[in-house]
C-alpha cells in the first residue's frame, strides 16, 4: 500500500502540470480538476493514518501464525489432547446408543406339487438399543419380510422401556417377546437357531406363544453355586381363531399369541418362567401362563372368507412348558416342551369344545474341530388341534461357521404328516446364510 501512495502523488502532480500547460482548459474546469485533486490527497492521508495504526496493533497469536504460515506446535498438540482426554463428556457418557440384528437369504425346494424350487430373502431384522446411564434402557426389533407375491411385510417384532432397578431386576414394559420356554426369546435368531427352519409348533398357530404386550419383571439371581434367571409378566394375553365348513359347526382352528395392542376379552394372562444352572454348560428351566382369551375372528372355508367377531364368551387359557441346555465343549444338546390348552364356550356363534396344542423338539449339535464344520441333527413332533397340522419332523443339517455370526446352513428336513394330503407330509431341503450383526 505505500509503494502504491507514492506512485499516486507524482501522477497528481504530472496531472497539475498539465492542466496548467493547457491554455485551452476554461478557468471553471481548472477549479474542478483541483478539488478532485484534493480529496484524493485526503482520502490517501487517511488511507496511510489507518495503515500506520493497524501496524502499531499487536498481533494475535493466531494472526501471526496465518501471517506466517506456521504449524501447530507439538506442545500445542499435546495440551489439546489432554483437554479432549479430561473432558467429561467422553469419559462418561449419559447416553449409549447401539444397533445390532440379523439377516437371512436362502433356497427351498419341496418335494412334491411340482415344486421347482425358489430363492428367497428370509429377513432383515435390524435391534435398536438406546440406555441412559444405568436407568433405562429402550430396545426394539424391527422385521421386514418379501412376501411370495414379491410384496414387503413389516413387522414390528417387539418394543420395550426397560428400568433398571438394581442387579438383580429390570422392569420391562411393552411388547416382548414370550419368555415362556427358550426358543422365541433367546434362539429364534436364523444366526443364531442352527437349523433353517424353526421347530415346527414355534410360528403361527403354534404351541409356544409368540410375544405379549404387557409389563415384565425379570433378572437373575446366585443361590449360593447355582444361578438362577426368572422372569414374570402380566400380559394382554392371545386371541383365538374359529373355523367352519358349514356356517353352522365350529371348531377352535388356532392360537394368535404375538402380543396384541388391546385386551379383546378384559381379561389379563400371567405367567413366567424360571431357569436353573444347577453346573457349568447346563441350563433347565419351567414355565407357564394362565388368564383367559376369546374368539375374535372366524375363517369360513366354503366362502374362503375370515369374519372379525366380538362377545364369544371367555375361554381358560392355559401354557406350561420345560425346557433344557447342556454345552460341552464341542457337543451341545437341548430340548424343548410346550403345551397350550384352550378350554370350550358355549357362547355366541363360534360355541366350540376345548382344544390343545402340543410341541416337543431335541436337537443335538457336534463341532468338528479344529475346522468350521458343524453337524446337526433336530426331532420334532407337532400334535395341533387341527389335524392337517399334525407334523413329525426328523431334520438333518452340516453347517458352515464362517466366523461365530456368519453361518452357512445346508438342511433336509423329513416330514410326515397326518396323511399323504397334507402339506404338513412334503419332505423339505433348505440352505440358508445367516449373518447377525
């Protein structure tokens, strides 16, 4: 900026001289020429005033530094980790947030009805977890499902407000998923279930309940050596489905226990469950449910129709179920038996008798170490209200153990039905890749 002020005033000056040379010029333009002359003398005094002052300014540390292009010192470094490190907002978070879940592709072929076989994407189960300090936590499973038709099924699989209470107890509030026996709470995973199917009597229409929607207490507790987990629960409890032929003669066709958004009956199901680890590898637990559920739709199979119902009177409803875990070293054996019982009503269109549903399943598993190879073998006998429904299962599997959350299973599953009619009847091989995260 000053070079350029000195070079400014001789042009002023050059400018001066030559108006004056100019005779041509009338006195008035002379006058005008001076006063432009003039302020841009004043406005280059305060031009040089305000860069002298700027000058005689301190300089900031992080003006010199852009000044003079220099780097961070290693001192500088250093104090600003130890500010990073001493802050308590990392050292001890209020807040955690984590998302876990599981996925499944795989094949299925039929052995019958002219089944070519199909690909199919089983699921994609995203688990949301967000706990504030050592007080709450909220979890929940999200499932989306491709149908047949090519269509997107969305489930929400459950949601709970979990209050910490102390190390013994956590009060889960919400949908949950049935801690009645082991399969739905802790295996149903496809990552974590070493078949590719589930027992049969663990889906819809089952013996073993799904999910409920109410309020748990659940933990565990050491008994001197032995640990013990409970868990107990008031919930809204299942509705059932009727079926008919005629319109006139009904029978109970099934039991929908995943946890409904409303009491249909008004009547609430209590239950629980309470495992034993009496030595190390080895778990056995019982478990049970009783309250009461009604009909609240019918299916009428001459006009392949489903009818939503209301006041069919109340039912018992009753589950009890045993369940048991031994693991050692490379051989893991478990079993599982579960029994609903739906008693009669003579109330309303769909008056019916009772009814029972009865499922039992062992399964033995073997490691092949030091490889990754595990072979599996799974009985299932299935006894449901509905006779087309009955399934004896003998399953044989060979995994693949990428790592311990990435599997590869190849199954054939041999069925046998209550009659060659019966889809219940058709043989199945299956192979799947499950991938939790």
């Amino acid at each position: 900026m000053k070079h350029r002020t000195f070079i400014l005033k001789p042009v002023a000056l050059a400018v001066l001289a030559a108006v004056a040379s100019t005779t041509s010029f009338a006195d008035s333009e002379m006058d005008k020429m001076r006063k432009t002359v003039e302020t841009l003398q004043k406005q280059l005094e305060q031009v040089q005033e305000q860069l002298k002052a700027r000058e005689e300014k301190p300089a900031t540390p992080a003006q010199s530094r852009t000044a003079q292009e220099a780097p961070v010192t290693r001192k500088e470094m250093d104090e600003l980790r130890k500010e990073v490190a001493t802050a308590s907002e990392w050292r001890s978070p209020n807040t955690l947030i984590h998302m876990a879940g599981y996925s499944s592709v795989g094949y299925e072929k039929t052995q019958g009805n002219n089944d070519d076989g199909s690909f199919n994407v089983g699921q994609f189960a995203p688990i949301f977890h967000f706990q504030y300090r050592d007080l709450v936590m909220l979890e929940s499973e999200l499932e989306f499902e491709v149908e047949d038709d090519g269509s997107t099924n969305t489930a929400l699989e459950y949601l709970t407000i979990d209050l910490i209470m102390n190390d013994y107890a956590t009060l889960v509030a919400g949908k949950f998923l049935s801690p009645i026996g082991q399969f739905r709470q802790n295996l149903h995973p496809t990552w974590v279930n070493k078949m590719a199917s589930p027992p049969p009597g663990f889906g819809h229409d089952g013996a073993a309940p799904v999910s409920d929607l109410g309020v748990q207490v659940r933990g565990g507790y050491p008994l001197g050596k032995v640990r013990t987990n409970y868990a107990l629960f008031v919930s809204n409890g299942p509705e059932l489905t009727s079926a008919t032929d005629d319109g006139v003669n009904f029978t109970l066709d099934g039991v929908d226990a995943e946890g409904f958004n409303k009491d249909s009956d008004g009547t609430k199901v209590f239950g629980g469950r309470l495992g034993v680890l009496p030595m190390r590898g080895l778990e056995v637990g019982i478990s049970g449910a009783t309250g009461e559920a009604s009909v609240s739709k019918y299916e009428d199979e001459l006009l392949a129709t489903t009818v939503k119902i209301t006041d069919q009177g109340k039912r018992d409803y009753d589950v009890y179920g045993a369940d048991f875990n031994f693991q050692y070293r490379s051989v893991g054996v478990r079993g599982e038996y579960v029994k609903s019982k739906v008693g009669s009503s003579n109330k309303g269109l769909t008056a019916s008798g009772s009814a029972n549903w009865e499922t039992w399943y062992t399964q033995a598993a073997y490691r092949f170490l030091p490889t990754r190879f595990e072979a599996v073998l799974r009985y299932t006998d299935f006894d449901s209200a509905v006779d087309s429904r009955d399934q004896e299962q003998w399953g044989v599997g060979l995994n693949y153990l990428f790592t311990s959350n990435f599997i590869a299973k190849v199954n054939y599953e041999f069925n046998n039905g209550n009659g060659n009619s019966s889809v219940a009847d058709d043989n199945r091989f299956l192979a799947q890749l499950a991938y939790g995260f």
